[in-house]
C-alpha cells in the first residue's frame, strides 16, 4: 500500500496537527482546533454565503444554495431549528446528511486522508449542519475500509450516530445519484434521469449531500468564522484547499497559490503535459504553468479545471499517446452502460484513440466519437471522460503528429498515470487466431467490444469487461461457431470454462 506523504504550504487548516499526530482522536482534536460553535440555519448560510463557499468534490456547488434547498424541501425555517433560548435535539424523520467519502479516482487521495487521520473535523462539519437541519441523521458513504474504521471509531468517541456505508470500489460510486442508491440499498450505479437529492435522497428524504472535504472546510469555517477564514485564498475564492499531486502526495494550499510552488514544494517533474482536475480534467502544456493559479478561475485561465483537485504530471519519457489510451480503456470499462454514450461512444472513442496509437487514424475520428453523446449521458462520465481526451489532442498533438508519420513516437508507455492494483479478477474478451473463421456473430452480439475489419474478423477492444456485460459476454462465447472466443483474466490465462474454454 503506498504511503500518502502530507505536505502545506502556508498555514495548515484542515491538515494542523498532522505534524504531530498520526490520527487526531477527539481529545488531540479538540487540543488542535477547539470547541465546536452552535450555530443555527440563519447563521451557517450567512456565513457560507459571505464567503460564497462551494463544494470540493469536483462540481464546486454554491454549499448555501445546497442547504437551503434541503431546508425548503424538509419544510424548515431557521426559527424550526432552534428557538430563542431553546436547545433543539434534532428532528428524525426530517433531512438527512450525507458525507461523501467515496474516492473512486485512482489519482485522488485527500478524502482518504482527512477520515484517516482528522475524522473528527469530518464529523464537526457534518455536525454543524445536522444541527442547522435540526436532524441526527448522518451518513458516511466510504469505499476504503480503513477510512470507515476510523470514523466508526471517532463516532463512538464523541458519541456521535454516524451510520457508515461501504461503496464499490469503481470510479463513478462518487456520482451523487449513485451514492444515494448504495445507502438505500440499491444498485450503486448513477441512476437514467438526474434527480436531485435535496428533492429526494436518502428513503426519498431531502438529503444535504457532500464531499468529505466540505465539511471539514464547514467546520473550519465554523470554528474561524467568516473572516478569519477569508483572511488567506483570493477574494472571490477565499481560505485553503487539498491537492492530491502524483496520486502520493496531499497538500493543502490557500487558494491562488502558484501552481509551479505547488508542483516545486511535491518534487514533481514535469515532461510533455499536466493533467489537472482528475481523469475528468484537462491536460495544460507545461508553457501554461507559471501562469496557473490553484483556483477556480486560475485554473479554467489555463486551460485546465480545478476539479477535486487531483494533479498528475508525466513523466519524461514517456508516451503521451500510450498514457491517454490506457486512461481511456479504463474509463471506458467503469461506466455503468446505461446510455448510448457509454455503451457505444466511449468504446468508439477508445477504438479511435487505439487507431491514432498506431498511425491508422485521425484526430476527427477522436473528435467525433466524443462529441456524439454530449450532454445526453446519464451522467457527467461520458463527458469527462471527452473532456479528458479531447484537451490531450491538442496539448500532445506533436506527439500525435509523430505517431501519424509512423505508427509510433518511438517512446514507451511508463504507465505513470495511476490506476488501481490489479485484484485478479479483471477480464478481458480474447480471441484464439487458430480457430476464428470471421463468422462475426461476436460483433452482433457485444458491439461494445468487438468490431469487424473489411475481411469480416474481429477486432478486440483491450479494455477490462465491464460488469454490465458480463452477461453478454458469457453469450459471445457461449455461441461463438468457431468456439474461438475466450475470457481471460489481465494476466492472458482462461477466467471462466465457458463455452470458449471446452474441449473439443
């Protein structure tokens, strides 16, 4: 397991006392950031509202538009959560809050590291709105266990009702629409049409859903107030933030710090490209660094996004082309397949990429294949996933130039991008050559990962079989007339005896 080294530039915040303390328990905590304010709904809006404070899980949410819309929809007005003079222990059965702890992007880190080690300045946050919401209902939705072994332990220190969900380990469990559908027990998957859960979330509860780092940054912004926490970051975007840089290092900066100081203070190098924001980001040219802030505007005045913060640079030497590819091949295999620009249009996008790689296609292919669904996915995967694509086009494109002049740029693929350890069970659809007759009844059935070449034999898509289609995988082998079709795990052995695996 690697080891998340913690760094700050400035003074720390979220991050204070992590030079001295592996985990903060409740009595470190309360010695490092004090007492936890009582505030009421008027008071936690106004003063999210004064600093315009937005969420940190990629969307950047206004947080005051969030909670009020929870507080209409639970029928809540700031006199119905606490009274002159009077101590309100919650009202169940009203809103619900949702911590969440999901970190499905291999590249980020920070989430982890706050429920880690500073689980009680997570649960401060969570507290002070549940207490403005007049609830004490609290969910955390976490995929690492070792994340909600922590929080389950803070909870029971402070004696604090936190019901603690396990999420799949995938890259869309972080979607909201799927993290709601995981804590009322239904398939973690973002569901077809965007409901939002400030309408209905949690047992069709309004639900005050939000990133870990929001609240950690709420219960900041509690302790401070207003402005002694606007006192560092910009004025339009004020206090600090967490960066994960190179998928180990978490730093927490104030907000329009240098993102060459930030790149300098993690020891990164970097060659032919930045990837900012995360495997939904953008990639800036290295010329774009000197000028780039750690901010919203600073970011997008770039070319890239802020995202949920996740920095990732290559390394020299590697091929730009190769690393984009690999990324591709795994977002494509994390969708849930529910919408045609998942189901098809990532597969198509891969293909093209996979076809530039080697000097047989174009960019227009790429583009194409990107912009098909755009704005019709059940979700914002397909479109971040575009996102990602199509800025590597034009930030690599004398990569891209090198690889159409003769199927190479001559450099190897590193994989210095992050993706998850392998577990064994990963599959892909193969093909055995000395039994293929081109009956192309494999590309009818799983289009998604096969297509036919002008001489009617298929050609594989690389990418991992996403569970969706499973099913339709074991069919493909099942009637494939040749018996050529195989499943097989990363590794290239048979994963399963199917009907591609019998003895003749």
């Amino acid at each position: 397991m690697t080891t998340t080294t913690v760094l700050s530039i400035g003074g720390p915040r979220l991050t204070m006392g992590f030079d001295r303390f592996d985990r903060l328990d409740l009595d470190r905590h309360r010695a490092v950031h004090g007492g936890l304010p009582e505030l009421d709904l008027d008071e936690l809006i106004e003063m999210a509202e004064k600093i315009e404070m937005r969420g940190r899980g990629g969307a950047a949410f206004p947080f005051a538009r969030k909670i009020m819309a929870v507080a209409r929809r639970a029928g809540l007005r700031s006199s119905e959560v606490t009274l002159p003079g009077e101590r309100r222990e919650g009202r169940p059965g009203k809103a619900v809050v949702v911590v969440n702890g999901a970190e499905g992007e291999p590249g980020s880190a920070k989430d982890k590291v706050l429920l880690t080690r500073a689980p009680h300045l997570v649960l401060d946050g969570a507290a002070v709105a549940a207490r403005a919401l007049g609830t004490k209902d609290v969910v955390l939705a976490v995929e690492d266990e070792a994340a909600a072994r922590s929080v389950r332990k803070a909870a029971a220190e402070r004696r604090m009702s936190v019901r603690v969900v396990r999420l799949p380990e995938r890259f869309i469990s972080g979607e909201s629409g799927a993290v709601i559908r995981a804590i009322n027990g239904e398939t973690p998957i973002p569901p077809g049409r965007k409901v939002l859960a400030a309408d209905s979330g949690v047992d069709r509860r309004p639900t005050l859903l939000s990133n870990t780092e929001t609240y950690a940054q709420l219960a900041v912004l509690a302790s401070l107030g207003p402005d002694l926490y606007a006192s560092v970051g910009t004025d339009s975007e004020p206090g600090t933030t967490l960066l994960t840089v190179g998928g180990t290092s978490v730093v927490e900066v104030p907000l329009g710090t240098s993102l060459g100081a930030v790149l300098e203070r993690c020891d990164v190098t970097v060659g032919q490209g930045l990837l900012v924001g995360g495997y939904h980001g953008a990639w800036i040219t290295p010329a774009a660094i000197p000028m780039a802030r750690v901010s919203r505007a600073g970011m997008e005045a770039a070319g890239g996004v802020l995202g949920a913060g996740i920095i990732l640079a290559l390394t020299p030497g590697t091929c730009p082309l190769g690393e984009v590819l690999r990324i591709a091949e795994y977002l494509s295999g994390q969708s849930a397949g529910q919408c045609g620009p998942c189901r098809m249009g990532l597969p198509d996008m891969v293909r093209a990429l996979a076809a530039l790689a080697d000097g047989s296609g174009g960019v227009e292919e790429i583009r194409h294949a990107a912009g098909v669904g755009r704005g019709r996915g059940a979700c914002a995967h397909p479109d971040g996933t575009a996102r990602f694509v199509l800025s590597a086009l034009d930030v690599f494109a004398g990569d891209i130039a090198a690889h159409r002049r003769g199927g190479s740029c001559g450099l190897p693929v590193f994989g210095v991008l992050p993706l998850p350890v392998p577990t064994g069970a990963e599959t892909r659809l193969s093909v055995d050559w000395t039994r293929c007759d081109g009956h192309g009844l494999c590309a009818y059935l799983v289009p998604e990962l096969v297509r036919l070449d002008r001489y009617g034999y298929p050609v594989m898509l690389g990418s991992e079989i996403p569970v969706w289609l499973e099913r339709d995988v074991q069919r493909a082998v099942s009637m494939c007339p040749a018996l050529a079709l195989r499943v097989t795990s990363a590794l290239g052995v048979p994963a399963s005896r199917g009907a591609g695996s019998r003895k003749k």
